[in-house]
C-alpha cells in the first residue's frame, strides 16, 4: 500500500529515503487523481523493498505542495537522494510511471 505523506513527515519519508521515492500529489475531489490512485496502489505492491512509494493529499498538505510549486493535479515527482529526479503531471498509464521509477533503480 502507498504510503501516506504529509508536511509532518515528508523530510522523513522523502528526502532522507535511500531508495527511489514516487511521490502522488493528489486531492479527494480531483478526477484524473482518481484514476491514477489505483495505479499508485499497485505501482507500491509491484515496487515493495525497491523504492517508496507515497502520495500526499495537497488540501491537507499545502506546505509540501507549495515548496515544489505543484499547481497541477495529478503530479508524480520522482526523488532520488532527496532530489526531484523526473515528473509526471496529469494521469497517465502504469507502464509510463514504471518506466520512469526503473530508470531510478540503476
């Protein structure tokens, strides 16, 4: 299951993880976040023991969104050693995303 990040625990969870962090900022309201929830659930099966994967609710969490300038949503930021490596925004299909967290891995 992805893992629930917040303003609070994102330094935590994020920045200091050594492995790939997938990032979802996403809001209950939001209709492609919808779609691509189910795609983050499965991604963090698929990835368990690989890389983290979390999703952070942008109403709840404006400190977090604000920092990285997300104004879109669906947004996938991709982190490595606490960087923004790659992003994603809008919905888009699980191999794409995939892709994207695999080239993290080497």
């Amino acid at each position: 299951m992805a893992i629930e990040i917040t303003d609070s625990n994102f330094e935590e969870v994020v920045m200091k993880s050594d492995k790939p962090v997938l990032v979802d900022f996403w809001a209950e309201w939001c209709g492609p976040c919808r779609m691509v929830g189910p795609i983050v659930e499965e991604l963090a099966k698929d990835y368990e023991g690989k890389a983290v994967i979390g999703k952070i609710d942008v109403d709840s969490n404006p400190n977090v969104t604000m920092q990285f300038g997300v104004r879109n949503i669906p947004t996938i930021l991709f982190f490595k050693n606490g960087q923004v490596v790659d992003k994603q925004v809008g919905a888009a299909p699980k191999n794409i995303l995939a892709k994207k967290i695999d080239t993290q891995l080497v």
